[in-house]
C-alpha cells in the first residue's frame, strides 16, 4: 500500500493509504485503508483526495463516495464510524482512466507520505521489432519521476498485457495479419501511475483467419449425441482455418454459481481415433477426454483460434438471478471452474448469455436495469485484463423491449464485445403465421413487428452508447418455418409448425438447401416454399450481403448459432469467412 502526504504530525490521529488492486485497462480496483494512530476513539472519518482529469470513482462499496469536479471525499458508513486506537478499516472502489490520487487528507490533516507527489512523465512511443506472424518485440524509452520509477505497464489495444521492469516487452501471443496498437504507462515507487504514452501500431504478416474482424461460431455439447457432431468436424469442414473464436455452449448457472453443463460430454467422454482431431485414441487413464481435450488438441493445430466457455442460454439462464445476488462470489465461481486445472489451457474466455437480464424469456427477471452493468463489472475484476468477458444479448429494439430493460450501454466498457441474437425474431411459436423471415436485416413489407430487425438492434445499442466494434452480428445456421401455407410472399397464414429434425418449425440450412431451395428474399434473409411448408432462412449469399452491411456499420464481426446447422464443407463458415475479409 502506498501513503500519501505528509508525515502525520502529533495533532493528526489517524492516517490513509491506498493501494491499486486489479487493473484490466479499462478500468481499475482502488482500496483505502484507514487507520487510528491516535491515542483516543476517531468517532468519525473523512479521507479526500484529487484525481487527474480523465480518472473517476465509478462504484464503491463501504463508505460513501462523492466529487467536486476532481475533488473526491469518502464519508464512513455508520458502522464503520468507530475507530478504536490502533484500529483500521478499508474501503474500496472501481474506477476508470490511469491516474493516481494525489493531495490526500484525512479529517483535514495530511494522510501519512508526501502531500503532493507528482506523477511519473510518459515514456517514449513504443516502437515495434522483430515482428513475425505471431510475436513482436516492443520496446520504448524510460520514463523520469521524483522517487524513481518502479516498474511499467503495457497495454496492446487498451488492455493491460504485462507488467515489467525494464523497457522492453516480447509479445507471443500475436496473430497472422492481424493489426495492434500498444501504449506504454509508467509506475513509480509509490505506485503512482502516469499518463499513457503515444500509440504504436502495426500489422503483423501475413493473412490472418479473419483481419480485424472476429468470427466466432457456438459448439454445443449437446451436438455430439444425435446430431453427431465433433470437434473433428470443424477441421474436416475447413471451417476451422476461417474462423477467430469458438463459444463453448453451455455450463449452467446453479445455486449462485457457474457449473459444469454435461459432464460426460464436456470431459470424460473417450474419443476413438476416427472421432479425435489428430487422428489418436483416447485412453482411459488419461487426465482429461471429451469435447474439452479434443478443443485442446484442435488450439494445438490452429492457435489462432480463441475459446471461451458459455454460461446459460434459453434453458439455464434461470439460474443468474440468484447468482447476481452475490457478484463477486458468482464471478469467483466461473473463474474457478474456467480455470480448472485439468483445461485451464484450453479457454481464453467467459461468454455471459444471460436470457435476459431485468427482463422475460423462459424465466423472469427484476432485479434492475443496474444488473447487467454489475456482472459485467464483477467478471471484469475477477477476471481481469487478458481475459476475454463477453456476454450474448437480446436484439429486441422496440420502445420499451428488452434492449431497454439493462444497462448495456454501461456494461460494455467491461466487457470485450456483444453477441447481438439478431435471430429468432418470429417464428411459429404463432402457429397461424404471418410467416416471416426469423432474422431479418431489414424492414419490408409485411414484416410483422417493424422493429424486430438486426438493423434497428444494433442502431438502438449504438444509441445506449455500445462501440460499434464491440457488436457482433448474429446469423442463425437454421431455419425457421411453418406448415399448411399457400402464399409464397411471406405474410402467409398458416396452421402450425412445419415439420423438422430436431422439432417442429426448425430446420438446419445443411437440410434446407436440399429439401427446400431459396426461392427469394426479403429484408436482406432468403426464402423458400415446398409444397405447403414455408420456410425463412440465411443463404451465403444473404450471408454476403449481412456481412458487407456489418463492415459498413464498422462492426466487430459476426457469429453464429451453431456450427453444426453448417454443410460438410462449411458453406455458411465460409461465406462468413469471405464476407468479412
């Protein structure tokens, strides 16, 4: 812990000290501590300190926290008032920007340490060396301060990826034709941060899976019982070459925790050597088997590819209510099981896919438009910088709709990116129609909620303050469709589900394209009529035209529910593939 101000002198009967916690570049964890040096009970307490312009208290927890333009003053809670000689007690808050509290004074008098200590200058721009597909050497020149500088901080596009001593850095963890920024911030020996050094950017060689752009697709473990579909099968599909990210569907939410989904699938289901991605058996001694090891093995042959592990979904978001009664504790338990030691190596990540916060979906929820700023926030600590935190979210854009339910505006500062669910907008859950295209782009006539459009979802996210290139585009590998229809135009009537696979009134594109061709398009989604059944669905050409639209809007990417709806030879993955390039 690092004091600030001056030596306490006889009159001053307590002191304060802070210290920085967790620092995941968006954003940082402060903690005060406070303590009687004094020979008498303190009754009460009052710590102020100023901020540089750009860092602000965002939450606190444990005194009440409030600001004067860049003036900040802490007031004990009542319970926290008593201060017995010797005593002490803390307090903490998160906060943004990079700067460090200066001027502190407890109860008037000077906090312990020098009174104004000013911060460490910035370094020299970072320049770049070395650079291969997958790693750079980055380096820059030292930064001066009064009591010496302790150590610094780099971030590669605006999150903290190391912490070092000296002035350089090796970066090993880059991917092929892929652009990065880094910047470098300086910490003296009282752990004051200064400003941030000018940006350096560059692009590493070579053509990467996917440029700038993610594509990120959702393996169900579920996929491996009737639909027969492996970890093996995005390698014999080539669509694993194309892609950035996968989304591990799903664990559960249970009893205020995250848990393991299906465990027999997830991990201790013993793969042949048909079934397995490098072509060797499992054993029935080996520590870890099942989707998990075969992943395992699929990063080895394609370490470009990022995992993360989703956590809910339709059927188990029941359970986030409870957990969110408790954030930090929720978030501990997904970091534990995450980071399981038996394939901790194997994710990058948490997906959140909360269905849906402050709102209905299988389950109700009311536990405040805050709800989804907090998890995001308390994932964010827990996790940290070099994490991936991500969360799949509602695409519903009507006034007063699900989008306006939760604060996604606050929580995407802590969060990596939005898997918008610009999918499933109609269907014959309306048995008697209208048919309609279940993921439209855009508005046509006759669509039947005008605002049901993944235009008109990422245009409303947009407005609550969501960065564009943290909105991924959803697509749905299926079809949605409805039987005894005699239009061919959508808008038909109809009598109920058409029949499919899986369930009714649902059909994978892998099916569809042979059973029932695309006859036309409306609102940027193709479809089709067989017979009496009527079916909306995504092309790779509609694909094309999606992921044109997204680049336009300057999106982060796209993703898509689920990988196994794909062909043999991942038309869909491709056309997601080409679209974005």
């Amino acid at each position: 812990m690092v004091g600030l101000a001056s030596p306490a002198q006889a009159a001053t009967s307590a002191t304060a000290t802070y210290a920085k916690g967790s620092d995941w570049g968006g954003g940082f964890e402060g903690k005060w501590t406070v303590k009687n040096t004094g020979t008498t009970t303190i009754t009460n307490w009052t710590v102020e300190w100023d901020f540089p312009t750009g860092t602000r208290v965002t939450s606190a927890w444990d005194a009440d926290v409030t600001n004067v333009g860049n003036r900040w003053t802490a007031k004990n809670k009542s319970w926290a008032a008593a201060l017995a000689p010797g005593a002490s007690t803390t307090f903490g808050f998160n906060g943004t920007g990079p700067g460090a509290p200066s001027n502190c004074k407890i109860n008037g008098a000077n906090c312990e340490g020098g009174p104004t200590d000013p911060l460490p200058t910035a370094p020299g721009t970072p320049t770049s060396s070395n650079v291969t597909e997958t790693s750079a050497v980055i380096s820059w020149t030292a930064a001066t301060d009064n009591t010496g500088i302790k150590n610094y901080d780099l971030l590669r596009d605006g999150l903290k990826i190391a912490t070092v001593t000296g002035l350089t850095y090796t970066d090993n963890t880059l991917a092929k034709g892929t652009e990065y920024s880094y910047t470098v911030q300086a910490r003296d020996t009282i752990d004051q941060l200064g400003p941030l050094s000018a940006a350096h950017t560059f692009t590493t060689p070579g053509t990467g899976p996917g440029g700038n752009k993610i594509k990120m697709g959702y393996f169900t473990n579920w996929g491996v019982y009737g639909r027969n579909y492996h970890v093996k099968n995005l390698v014999t599909s080539g669509s694993a070459a194309k892609i950035t990210h996968i989304n591990y569907a799903f664990g559960n939410v249970q009893n205020g925790r995250c848990t393991i989904g299906d465990s027999y699938s997830d991990y201790e289901r013993a793969y042949t050597a048909d079934l397995s991605v490098d072509g060797v058996a499992d054993t029935w001694d080996q520590p870890l088997r099942g989707s998990f090891n075969q992943l395992r093995k699929l990063k080895q042959q394609y370490p470009h590819i990022k995992i993360l592990f989703s956590f809910g979904g339709w059927t188990w978001s029941g359970g986030f209510t409870q957990a969110m009664q408790n954030p930090a504790a929720f978030a501990q338990s997904c970091y534990d099981l995450v980071e399981d030691p038996r394939w901790a190596d194997v994710f990058d990540g948490i997906d959140l896919d909360w269905e849906y916060p402050n709102a209905c979906g299988l389950t109700c929820d009311s536990s405040g438009p805050a709800v989804m700023k907090n998890m995001a926030q308390a994932f964010r600590t827990k996790f940290g910088p070099n994490y991936l935190v991500t969360a799949a979210i509602t695409a519903d854009s009507k006034t007063g709709g699900k989008i306006d339910a939760a604060d996604y505006g606050g929580a995407a500062q802590y969060l990596n990116w939005y898997n918008v669910m610009t999918y499933d907008f109609f269907g014959a859950w309306s048995a008697q129609g209208p048919t309609a295209m279940h993921s439209p782009l855009n508005s046509y006539i006759p669509i039947p909620e005008p605002a049901w459009t993944s235009a008109n979802a990422i245009a409303k996210l947009k407005l609550k303050g969501v960065p564009a290139n943290k909105l991924l585009l959803g697509v749905g590998f299926y079809g949605r469709g409805w039987t005894g229809v005699t239009q061919t135009l959508p808008g038909g009537t109809a009598t109920g589900p058409a029949p499919g696979t899986y369930e009714p009134g649902f059909e994978d594109y892998k099916v569809l394209k042979n059973t029932c061709p695309a006859s036309g398009t409306a609102g940027g989604t193709a479809y089709a009529k067989c017979g009496s059944n009527w079916w909306g669905y995504d092309t790779p050409a509609t694909i094309g035209s999606k992921m044109t639209w997204a680049k336009n809007q300057e999106l982060g990417g796209a993703f898509w529910w689920e990988f196994s709806g794909d062909t043999s030879n991942g038309e869909l993955v491709t056309a997601v593939h080409n679209g974005l390039q």
